[in-house]
C-alpha cells in the first residue's frame, strides 16, 4: 500500500507543480506583457512630448526665412543662418511657444530663447507680451526716420515702466544693443528686431539690468530669438521627479527633499545674498520698479563661484504694466487677481475688478523661497535670529504704512546677518 502511495504522492506533486509553473508563467508572460505596455506608452509620451515642446529646427527656419527675405537683421543673424556657427543643442523648453535651447556660438555657451507662434489662448500673463504683433515684424515701417523710432521706443518705455527721469537714458541703451553690426547706425531690419525683442519682458529687463550682476548678458539677437549666457547650475534647489511619482510625494516630504544635493552652508548664504540684491536691484531702480513673479527655484541658477543669476525673467514685469493689467482683470475673488505665478493682488468686490497693489513685495516672496533653503545647515548660534529676521521679511506687505522703510531695513539686516558669517571664508 505505501509501495503504492509513493507514486501517487509523487504525480500529485508533479501536478501540483506544473500548475504552479503555468501559473508562474503566466504571471511574468503578464508581467513582461505589462512592461511593455507601461514602457512603450511612457515612451510614446516622452517622445509625443518632446516633438511638441523641441520645434528648434522649426524657430531657425522661420527666423532665417525673414532673414534671408531681408526684413530683420541682428547680431546672431549670420552665425545662425549663414554660417552655422550658432547651434542649437540641447532642448530645455517646457512650453511649446517658448522655445529654448543650448546653443554653441563659436567658443561661448549660451543659451537660445525663440518665440513660436501657435499660442492659443492668452492668459493674463500673455497679454503683457502681446507677441503677434511683434511676431510679423510689421513695425517699424518702410520710411521711419531713427528719430521717429526713438519716439516709438520711448512712448513704449513710458507705457511699461511709466515716467521716468532716466527713460531717455534707457532708450539709447535700447538703440546701442539694436545696433547688432555696430556700424553706428540702426537700419530698418535692426529695428525690426529691436521692436520685436522689447515686447519681451527678459530681454527688456536683461537690458535694464546689463551693467549689474544677477541677469544673464545677452549675447546676440536675430528677430525676437535671442541668445544668454548660460548659467551653469539650475535650478536654485529641487529635484526634478518623474510625474507619476511626483503625484505620490507627500508635500512635506517634497519639501525637505527639494533641500537634498545643496551645496554647503555658506555658498548658500552667498547665493541667498545674490538673490536678495537682485530683489534690491530691481525694486525702485533707476528705470522704476519691476515685480518678480515667478519665484519659484526654477526661476533662478548660479554660477560656479555661487554667483546668483535669474535664468527666467519672462515673469519679470514692469510695475507700472502690472497695475494697469490689474485694473483690468475682472474678478469675484481674490483668487481671480493673480498675476504670473505669486504676484497677487486684491479683488475689489463692489467694482468686480483687480486692486493694483501687489500684495507681497519682490522681497517678502523671496524670503519665502529662501526660508528652507537658508534655515537647513544653518550654524546653530545663527538659527534663531535668521529664523526671526525670515518670517519678518515673509510678512512684509505692500500695502503696509512704512513699506518702504521696512523693506530696505529687512534687507540690510538679513544682507548683514548672511555676510558676517560668510565675510571670513573663502566661499565669499
Ligand atoms: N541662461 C540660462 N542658462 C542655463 N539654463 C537656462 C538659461 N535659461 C533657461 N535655462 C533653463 O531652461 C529652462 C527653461 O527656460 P525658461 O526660460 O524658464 O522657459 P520656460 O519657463 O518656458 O520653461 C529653465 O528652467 C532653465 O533650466
Ligand atoms: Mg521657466
């Protein structure tokens, strides 16, 4: 009988066996079946995505077709469409009407910035870059004198950062970097480009800001395609995750991850102090106040002696363009009256429009994106102090009395406090 059961025993085991192995095959035939899936459709996103946002090539042949037709001309024109000697490299864009690109110019890295056309809808931000006018590079027309466009250029200033002392000043700054060949004179196609480019808030402020530190140079232009240095690290902090997983990562976890990979303590306090004369740079500067409005990380890089640079200044806006935006925008609450990405204001309910005051100043949103990234390794005797002086500066508002005592009396001390630690050591 147990001579018997043996085999038996044995067969049931062998059945039970193949079961388990069919069963198991079946599960990584799915499995392998799934990770095709899941990979060929991410693959097709990716590269859908890609050939959306990457239209490069597309951007050169538009730019060097008005070109070669002779209705723009600047500095970058030959190297880009003549001599090849300005390439496109690598694609960086995230919108698919802002083109940009690494570019080589002969020995200099850059970076390309190219406007595409196909914008659908325009949002507030947009309205303030009204580019299909400049994109047909109607004006200036045959038969302008150069007087007659420092008339345009000035009327243009006076309306985005209103009456300024300095505005004849800053419009021949705008007609030296038109003058792309340098032969002393602007012709049509120059001007061309030059109107095209000063509806752009980052060239207009790249040029207001040229002689400080924290902007990019502008390197060359041809049109409205223009060419940056390039800044070596971006972005300020932050680790870009993969979207699906980023749905998943708990906000605070976020938060505390965005401060992994910083660079030490007091190249931190060196690039917080870049940021904070930035802020201070363009807040009642000698051509009128601009408001940063995007102040996320992304909008910001340094460099390699932990220099700070604004890599993103299309959010970037006059103030005085910004008030008249505002009282335009119709609203029925305050979430309504946003501008860019943290520039807000008000909704005045009884009219149904946007209050013009912006609500935080430049300064009080960039002690809030600097709170985490300053307090994280900060030198314990330090903490406090640094701690106190951040939420003082984060509730800052622009409509305060004393606003701007405040402002340049929370700016000086956060500056002194962030120096005295660093003043001594090699970073500074
Ligand atoms: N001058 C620059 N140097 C280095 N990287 C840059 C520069 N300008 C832009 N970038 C990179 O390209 C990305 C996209 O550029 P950006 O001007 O922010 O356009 P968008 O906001 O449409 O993405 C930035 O997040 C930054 O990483
Ligand atoms: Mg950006």
């Amino acid at each position: 009988m147990a001579r018997g059961l043996f085999p038996r025993a044995w067969m049931t085991k062998s059945y039970h066996f193949q079961v388990r192995l069919s069963h198991v095959r079946v599960k990584y035939l799915f499995l392998t079946w799934l990770t095709v899936f899941v990979g060929s459709w991410v693959i097709y996103v990716q590269y859908s995505s890609y050939t959306e946002l990457c239209r490069g090539r597309e951007c050169q042949n538009n730019i060097c077709d008005k070109y070669r037709k002779g209705v723009i001309d600047g500095s970058a024109c030959s190297s880009l469409c003549e001599k090849g000697s300005l390439y496109f490299g690598r694609c960086l864009s995230s919108k698919p009407n802002n083109q940009v690109y690494t570019g080589s110019w002969g020995d200099v890295d850059g970076v390309i910035k190219c406007q595409l056309d196909d914008v659908l809808h325009y949002e507030l931000g947009e309205e303030l870059e009204p580019r299909k006018e400049a994109a047909l590079f109607e004006k200036p027309t045959r038969g302008t004198s150069v007087e007659k466009f420092k008339e345009m250029v000035s009327s243009h200033l006076k309306a985005k950062v209103g009456e300024q002392a300095s505005l004849a000043g800053l419009v021949s700054l705008i007609l030296t970097v038109a003058d792309g060949n340098k032969d002393g004179r602007v012709s049509l196609p120059e001007a061309k480009s030059a109107w095209a480019l000063l509806q752009l808030n980052e060239v207009l402020l790249a040029v207001v800001l040229q002689d400080r530190e924290h902007t990019p140079k502008l390197l060359g232009f041809c049109g409205d395609l223009y060419v940056v240095e390039r800044v070596p690290y971006t972005p300020l902090y932050g680790l870009s995750l993969p979207w699906p997983l980023e749905l998943w990562v708990p906000a605070g976890f976020r938060r505390s991850l965005d401060q992994w990979f910083t660079p030490s303590w007091p190249r931190k306090a060196k690039i917080s102090i870049g940021l904070l004369e930035l802020v201070e740079d363009v807040f009642h500067g000698p051509f009128g106040s601009f408001l940063m409005c995007d102040m996320r990380p992304g909008s910001f890089g340094y460099t390699e002696r932990h220099d700070l640079r604004l890599v993103d200044g299309r959010l970037v806006v006059p103030e005085e363009a910004f008030r008249r935006a505002m009282r335009l925008q119709r609203c029925q609450e305050d979430h309504d009256c946003v501008y860019g990405v943290d520039c807000r204001t008000t909704c005045d309910h009884a009219e149904g429009r946007c209050t013009a005051q912006v609500s935080q100043p430049n300064l009080a949103r960039a002690c809030g994106a600097l709170k985490d990234y300053l307090l994280r390794g900060a030198p314990a005797h330090l903490r406090d102090e640094l701690e106190k002086q951040l939420y003082a500066c984060m509730a800052l508002r622009g409509s305060a009395e004393h606003m701007e005592m405040e402002h340049s009396l929370i700016l000086n001390n956060l500056k002194t406090l962030l120096w005295k630690q660093i003043s001594h050591t090699k970073d500074s």
